[in-house]
C-alpha cells in the first residue's frame, strides 16, 4: 500500500470514529433518533453542546501530542522522548497548578489563555532543562531517561506540596489536570486550542525535510543547509506549545506521544514528511477511541482518560527498553 493511501485510510478511519464515538455515551443517540427529534430538543443540545466539543477535543489534543511527541524523538534523536516520559506533561501541569493556586495573578475572564501560556512557560523550561542534561552526553538513551526521571520527580513533588495547601476546589482541579481529563470541555476552551494547535502542527509540516537532515547528525545536517541551532529551538517551542496548550484543556495525559510514532515508522518508515501527518492522525484516533471507552466504560461515571492511556502505553514502553536492550 502506498503511503497517500495509508494517509487516506488514516484520514477515512479518524472520520468513521467521530461519527460512532458521537453516538455512544451515557445517553445513546443514534443518528435516526437525532433526525426524527427537534433541534429544540434536550437531545440535540447534549450532542451539540456536550458530546460535539469533547469529541473534536480529543482529536485536537491527541492530535497535539502525537505531533510533539514525533518532534522530540527526532530533536533528541531518542524513540523513548515522550513529553511526559521526560517530564514536559509534568512541567506544563505545575505551571498550569500554580495558575489554579494563584488566580490573583490571571483576571477571570482570561483563565483559560492564563493556563495556556502558564502550561507553554513550563513545557519550555523543562524541554530546554532536559535538552541540555542530556544531548551533550554519548549515552543520550540513559541520561535522557534518568533527566526525566528526575525531572518528573522535581515537578510532581511541587504539585504535591501545591495540593496539600489548596482547598477543595483547587484539589479537584489539580487531580482532573494530573491524571488528564476531557470531561470538562467545552466549545471555547476547543475553539482556542484549535487556534494554536492547527497552525503549529502546519508550520511542523514544513520542517519535515528539515528534521529528516537532522537525524544524520549536526554536522551533516549543517553541510547539507540546516541552521542547526535555530532548527533545535524551533522544535523545542514547536513541542513545548502543542504540549502546553493539550495540557491546558485536558490535563496530562501521557503515553499517547510514545506510542504513536513508533506505530507509524514501523509502518510508514523513518521519512517525517510522512510520519508527522499519519502521527496527528494516529493520535487523533488513539486518544479519541480511549476517551470513548473512558466516559462509557463505567457509565455514567468516567474514568480519567489519562489512566486508560497509560495502560495502553506502560508496557509498551517496558516493550522498548527491553528491545533496546537486546539491540545493544
């Protein structure tokens, strides 16, 4: 099969998942029971105002951080650099904590874009952080790893220390953000990631060919016309921004920029002008499908999506340190 075609069944299957997640729920509503009742209806505003912005969320999102996950792999030439592996997702979830903590510092009405630039100031820190702990050593796989252990370490005991001072609500806050949610999604909170999103992963796109020089080292890549340190700071607040704004909206979900890479390149090959797109579609797919399964599995109670997406990536993780042990 060729690659458009495989981009073409991606783009097909991402449709035909939006058009079944969006009838199953708590309250099923099947298209022909959406036809023969008035737009008046409660059942049109659940689908419209409820079920519609969450489904289109979890495609942005997902959407985002397969994106930055496929960036930092090739920036840090490393398949185990997944935005929350190296801590980025807890980065962006302690900037985004401290905004809930302080609500003084952002007016009300601008709460959602203070979380966005919060959560996008936490996810460059820490990218840039481990950056440079880890891509001047040889053993980038180990010291990357150790980085975002203690990174995530550092940042996960600064949100414990902000949840043992917060009151009620600001600890609900904090658990919806840390285990990734998209139960709270809404037109708006869609209609602005999708603002920044949308164009970011577009302006990825035009970095392909870039992004494949970079992967036969820096020295090649600058023989051959890449600006090499502009090319590492691009995708560094390319990454940082699809990050920061996916937590923003949904909390930190992980997993989802580890897996799907790895998914498409076994596939589609190691070309990133073919693996960044089918990667947006791929985790588009994967989140939306865990997000379905989340708010039906236990109905009408949810699970957090972030739970089910560690689930599904945790031993696939365990599955590449294993096999990267084997290769060495």
């Amino acid at each position: 099969m060729s690659k458009i075609a495989w981009l073409a069944n991606l783009l097909f299957l991402l449709i035909i998942t939006i058009l079944i997640s969006s009838n199953i729920g708590a309250l099923s509503l099947t298209w022909q029971d959406l036809w023969h009742t008035p737009f008046e209806h409660s059942q049109w505003q659940i689908w419209l105002n409820i079920r519609l912005p969450r489904i289109l969320l979890a495609v942005i999102v997902g959407l985002a951080l397969a994106v930055a996950g496929t960036l930092f792999q090739g920036l840090f030439h490393n398949p185990m650099a997944d935005p929350a592996l190296i801590g980025v997702n807890s980065g962006a979830a302690l900037a985004v904590g401290l905004s809930i903590l302080l609500p003084s510092l952002i007016p009300k009405e601008f709460a959602l874009y203070g979380s966005m630039v919060a959560a996008f100031i936490g996810s460059v820190i820490v990218s840039s952080l481990i950056y440079f702990l880890s891509y001047r050593s040889q053993a980038s796989m180990n010291k990357l790893l150790l980085a975002g252990i203690a990174v995530n370490a550092l940042c996960f005991a600064a949100i414990g220390v902000l949840t043992y001072i917060s009151n009620d609500q600001q600890l609900r806050q904090f658990s919806l953000w840390t285990m990734g949610s998209l139960g709270q999604a809404q037109w708006k909170p869609f209609l602005v990631a999708a603002g920044v999103i949308l164009p970011t992963v577009f302006y990825s796109l035009t970095l392909a060919n870039k992004l494949n020089l970079l992967q036969l080292g820096d020295e090649e890549a600058h023989y051959l016309g890449v600006n090499v340190p502009r090319l590492k700071k691009q995708l560094i607040l390319l990454g940082a921004l699809l990050v920061g704004v996916a937590v923003a909206v949904s909390g930190a979900i992980g997993f989802i920029g580890l897996v799907v890479p790895h998914l498409v390149r076994f596939q589609l090959g190691a070309d990133h002008r073919w693996v960044l797109p089918a990667s947006a579609l791929c985790g588009a797919i994967l989140l939306l499908i865990a997000d379905t399964i989340a708010r039906t599995l236990i109905a009408p109670a949810e699970l957090p999506v972030g739970m089910l997406t560690s689930f599904i990536g945790a031993p696939y993780f365990l599955w590449l340190v294993i096999r990267y042990r084997e290769n060495r």
